[in-house]
C-alpha cells in the first residue's frame, strides 16, 4: 500500500513538471515568434545613459568663522540632449531663441571662441593656443583668418542667412562650446549661470519651443568679502583643454568648474566635493526613467589662519601709508613716488599667516564682473607683492650677515670695527657708510645700521657663506605657502652667472648689506624675522588653519606647526646679541616731528607697551631709485607676531610698524587717515644720518 502511494505522489509530480514545461515552451513561442519582432524593436530602441551631478564646492572661511566663500541657489540654463533636437535648422533655432531672450534682458552666457563679437572678425590678444585649437576643431587652413573661421564655422553649423551678422556669430560661438564642452547624453550643456529671476520667467514662458532647455537650481560661487586678500582666496573658472588632459583621470569633466588661483586652486582636492549619478532610460528617444542612483557630497569647508578684520586694517595701514607719500607738499620731500607694496605678518608660535596686504590691490566680485578694468589697472593690482614680489631686502639683511659672522666665530659681544664712513680695504673701490659710527660692535651695527661693520664681516665671510645663512632663514627658497610664491635668490658668483651676470671681488661686501643681486619677497623676510624670534626655528609658514566638513560641525584635519629648519646658536648668544641689536634699532628715532596730534605723530615704538624688536632698510636700485623696507616682532621678549614690509619708491615704511601692533591687539582698531594736507617739514627736518642706504 505504500508502494501505491509513492507511485502515485511521483506521477503527480511528473505531470506538475510537464505541464510547467509546456506553459513555459508557449511563452517562449509567443516572445520569439509572435511578439518576435515587437521586442527586437524596443531592444534596438532602448538605451540607458548616465548624468553627473555637480556636488555644491567647500566654503571658504577665515579664523574667526567668517564666510568669505559661500555658495547660494542660482538658477542655469542648461541643455539636456536627451530633449534636443539633432537637425542643425532646429540647433539653430534653440540656441538662438535661448540667446535672444538673455541678450535682451543683458544676462552673459558663456562662449570662449577667442574671435570678436563684431566685423571684421579678428582674433582675441593672448589666445594664441585657443586659436590654434579652434583652426584643427573646425578643420582649416594653420594661417587660416578669424573670418575665414567664421565662415568654416556658418556652413560647418548650417547657419544660414535668416540670421543677422551678430545673430549667426553668437551661434556660431555657442555651438562652438558645446563642441568643446563635449555636449551629450551623459553630459548636459551649461548655456548660462546665476541668470536672474525675470529672466527664468520669460525662459520657462518659451520653452515649449525651446527643446531640450531646463531651467536647474544649482550652487553658485559668493564671494562675500571680496576685499580681503583676494590674491590668496583665488578664483574658480572653467576648466580649461589643457586643464582637463592631466585631471580627466582624476574624474573631471569638460563643463566641470575649477579652482584657477590662490586658496581655490591649492585646495581644490577638499573643495570640489564628490559627484552624483542620475541614470536615465530612453525608450525610442523618449526618458521613460529618471533615478538618482548616487547622491553628489558637497566639498569640505577650509579655515584660513587670518582674520578678515585685521587684514583689512593691515590692508588700510599699507594704503594710508602710500597716500601720505603720495601727497605731501615739503621741498624736501622723500617717497612721494611710492606706488606699490606689501605687509606680512606671522604667528610666531607657528608660522601661521595672519595678515597679506598687498598695494595696489582689488576685489574679486570686481574682477569677476568686470575683469578688464581689473587686469588693465594702474600699476597691475593682480600681482601679489607679498608673496611674488621680489625685492633687494637693503639692511634688513644684515641680521643674517651678523648671524653668520657670530655663529662661525669671526667675532664675538666683544668685537668691533671702526666706522669713519668710508671703507678703504680697496684702492679702487671705496663704498660708504651714512654716517661716522666710530668704533662699535655688533649690536650697535645693528642698531645704527653700520655699512661698514657688515662690509667687512660680508669680506671676511665671502659669498656662499652669507648665502647659506640667507637661505637658511628662508630667503632666496621655496616657502612652500600653499598659494604658492617666488623663490627669489641671493647675490653668489654661481646666481648671478645663471642671471648671465658678472661677479666681482667688491660684490661681496654688498650681498652683506641686502644690495647687488639679491630678491627676496616679503613673505620670505617675515619668516626670516620669524625665526630670529623664535631663536633660530624657522617654522614653516601656511595659511591654511584646518579643514572641516560642509556643515562644519567635524573637524577633519589641523595643520600642525612643521619646523623646516633650525639654526644653530653656535655662540650661545647668537641670536640674543641680533635681537638686542634689533630692539635698539626700535628705541632709536633719529627724526623729529611735529606736536600736532596728526598722522604721524605718534609712530614711535618707545610708546608700546612692551619693546619691540626691529631692522630696517632702505634698498636701492640707484641714488634716486630708493624703496623703504623693515622687518622685525613684538614683544621683543616673549613674541607673538613677526612681520615685514617695503614700499617701493617709498620712505618711512618704519611709520607703519607700531600701527600693525595696535591693529593685531585691538579689534576694533581704525586705523588713523593720512592728514595729506599737513605739510611734512616738521617731520623731515633734523634728519640726521637715518637713513640706511648704501653704494
């Protein structure tokens, strides 16, 4: 009986299977013969393409939480190719529509065809490899005219002549850079960005006839202090060909944006955030899906070192200074001819910038609307002098002559050299001093700023020894700032035949004094006073203060204090011994000046509360040529900040230095306006051999 059903139950099971297996042949008979040719067609139609979504860029903040980079909601025009049409009269006809309404309500959008807007045609200045590209893009000739691309360009596009000559140009540019930009399924156009509202009302009124045109909400750049050190917070911009061949491995996009200068470029790997993906399904052209199958991560947030506050001050202190110059009205006048110049000032604890003026300067919203006023400027207000700008540092220097000569044993506390004005070691060649100094030792020298006492040590020593000391503080060297910066170098028979230049015995003796061939910038002579403050340490210096994620709620990274180099105190009162030379060169005030309560009146150091140590300079190119320079910290005895300065066919730079101390320690310091009706006699009268300047 068992037997029975255990038959039975498996002929039940049989039949279950055979029946399945016959459903399962009819279906398949249906799909490949009768529906057969239904499904060929939709897997011959079907297509799946991929969209990037753009991740919102990091903010930009200063020490204090300030936003000076932010992003906002901005609406783009952009073209979905998915929605567009493909036959070159339709092209035309979006893309004119879409540039017709912003041409009338004066909104730019973007087209990078390095040819004028108007006839005749001609290329732009200083596009030259854009150029070459655009002649091999569009196939003619290598010497091949603007106008002769144009017309390549209209029959190229099938432009024709219902079209105005300015109208058939601005098509001709767009389709250009959707050309470029390598428009296509899985990568949208961007025709404009930050449009304003009226003008999204009028686009969306038109985009039944605009295919493939949407209107999309998405991050825009703000730079809301645009003022403060727009050298170091940078721009971003388009990615440029060049660009995109050494970053496409790295996942960049030809419409991607990216940081083109300063905090934007350096910090671009925390910045830029991480991409979406949007999958699309297109069934005979049509989207039948659209999916977010991967979020875009917003960019990190980067903390800079300095305070927006105390950077314009420094800013204010380095203009104010310069128009003083500028405006007075003595005879006897000195620096009436400053122009340019910049300040630096560190954190001695840690190299940390704190403040980065630089003169002339500008604002980035400026630059960013309204460029050629910006790069046109008088006296090119978009080179930055604190890090770029490459100075002969004067008597500054001797604090690295004096480091040598007490470090390597060629004197002591205790040595001296007479100064009678004139140094006579050679017959042919005699270069002078300021003054008649007498016979002083080094901490003297320093505070009186003896030629002749640094000629001789800068003899004795010869070249590569000063120039390894150079170098040690930092000058003549990469800083390594993450913005980037000159190198500079120091007089040396070797640098000066790299220049194609000529050394001779006496040059010696004025590498000792900051003169001949050397340039240093003010950044490398504020980390040189750096480290004569932190006694030989020299830290590295950096403006980045931290990283953090969007929200800032998470800290991600802290830059450490990195020591580069230090210096040995070889004597055991190196450094001691340059900075009391240093603090007597503070004390010293060798000019009078007026009672009245003016712009000048209380620059003395000897008012602060605590000493201050300091070195000044006064380079020159020729007898007239002169510039005014100065380095130093405070306090002297226990520093906090160090800094440096020069003014380029200025004076009296030393003015400035008690009001960068106010401004670091006050938060609500004004700086004081220049009076630039007060005549300066009183301030220019009884100078009696202050000034440092040399053969």
């Amino acid at each position: 009986m068992q037997k029975f059903f255990e038959r039975m139950r498996a002929a039940f099971f049989f039949v279950i299977i055979l029946v399945m297996l016959a459903l399962c042949c009819i279906d398949l008979m249906k799909v490949q013969i009768v529906d057969g040719a239904e499904y060929l067609e939709k897997a011959r139609t079907t297509r799946m393409a991929s969209q990037v979504i753009t991740s919102p860029r990091g903010e930009i903040i200063d020490k204090s939480g300030n936003e000076i980079v932010s992003n906002k909601t901005g609406f783009n025009v952009v073209i979905e190719k998915a929605f567009f049409p493909s036959e070159d009269d339709d092209i035309n006809r979006v893309v004119w529509g879409i540039a017709r309404i912003l041409d009338r309500d004066g909104v730019e959008w973007i087209d990078n065809l390095p040819i004028t807007m108007e006839e005749p045609y001609e290329y732009l200045e200083a596009h030259d490899s854009s150029i070459v590209r655009l002649r091999t893009n569009i196939k003619v000739q290598p010497y091949a005219t603007a106008g002769d691309c144009i017309s390549a360009m209209y029959d190229m596009y099938g432009i024709n002549d219902e079209y105005s000559e300015r109208e058939k140009r601005i098509i001709a540019g767009i389709r250009y850079e959707m050309f470029m930009r390598s428009f296509s399924l899985s990568n949208r156009y961007t025709f404009a960005e930050d449009i304003p509202m009226d003008t999204v009302v009028k686009l969306k009124e038109a985009s039944f006839s605009l295919e493939g045109m949407d209107i999309v909400e998405e991050a825009v750049r703000v730079y809301n202090i645009g003022d403060a050190a727009p050298h170091l917070i940078g721009t971003v911009g388009a990615i440029s060909a060049e660009e995109y061949e050494s970053l496409k491995e790295d996942g960049y996009a030809l419409n991607d944006v990216i940081g083109k200068s300063g905090i934007e470029k350096a910090m671009e790997s925390e910045l830029r955030g991480t991409k979406g993906t949007r999958t699309l399904e297109l069934v005979n052209g049509v989207v039948t899906s659209d999916i977010v199958t991967e979020e875009a991560s917003p960019g990190h947030t980067v903390k800079l070192t300095f305070d927006v506050d105390y950077q314009r001050d420094v800013q204010e202190i380095l203009e104010n200074h310069i128009t003083w110059l500028n405006n007075q009205t003595s005879k006897e006048a000195k620096g009436m001819d400053a122009d340019a110049g910049a300040i630096v000032v560190l954190d001695v604890k840690n190299g940390a910038l704190l403040a980065a003026a630089t003169y002339p300067t500008y604002d980035l919203n400026d630059y960013i609307t309204d460029y050629a006023s910006v790069v046109n400027g008088e006296n090119s207000p978009l080179t930055n002098r604190a890090t770029h700008g490459l100075y002969r540092p004067g008597s500054t220097f001797k604090t690295v002559t004096a480091t040598a000569a007490l470090n390597e044993g060629y004197i002591d506390s205790s040595s001296t050299v007479t100064c009678n004005k004139v140094y006579t070691y050679w017959d042919d060649y005699k270069p002078e001093c300021t003054g008649w100094h007498g016979r002083i030792n080094v901490v003297t020298a320093l505070e009186k700023s003896c030629n002749i006492f640094f000629y001789e040590m800068g003899r004795l020593m010869g070249p590569e020894l000063i120039a390894r000391y150079a170098n040690m503080y930092g000058l003549g060297t990469d800083t390594y700032l993450e913005t980037g910066g000159s190198k500079g170098y120091i007089a040396t028979p070797d640098s000066l035949a790299e220049r194609g230049l000529e050394w001779s015995a006496g040059l010696v003796v004025q590498e000792a004094i900051g003169q001949s061939e050397t340039g240093v910038t003010p950044l490398q002579m504020a980390v040189q006073a750096c480290t004569i403050a932190n006694k030989g340490v020299r830290y590295q210096p950096h403006i980045v203060d931290s990283i953090y994620n969007y929200t800032q709620d998470k800290l991600l990274l802290k830059t450490p204090a990195e020591i580069v180099q230090t210096i040995p105190d070889n004597s055991g009162e190196t450094f001691s011994l340059v900075t009391q030379g240093m603090k007597q060169a503070a004390a010293f005030a060798p000019y009078s000046y007026p009672k009245e309560k003016d712009y000048y009146t209380e620059y003395l150091l000897t008012s602060l509360p605590e000493a201050a140590a300091i070195k000044t300079g006064t380079p020159q190119r020729t007898k007239e040529d002169t510039s005014s320079a100065f380095i130093g910290f405070y306090p002297a005895d226990d520093p906090a900040i160090a800094f440096s300065g020069f003014v380029e066919h200025g004076e009296y730079s030393k003015f400035m230095i008690k009001q960068i101390i106010e401004a670091y320690y006050d938060k609500d310091y004004v700086p004081p306006k220049p009076v630039v009706t007060a005549k300066p006699d009183e301030i220019l009268s009884g100078i009696s051999g202050a000034a440092d300047t040399a053969e």
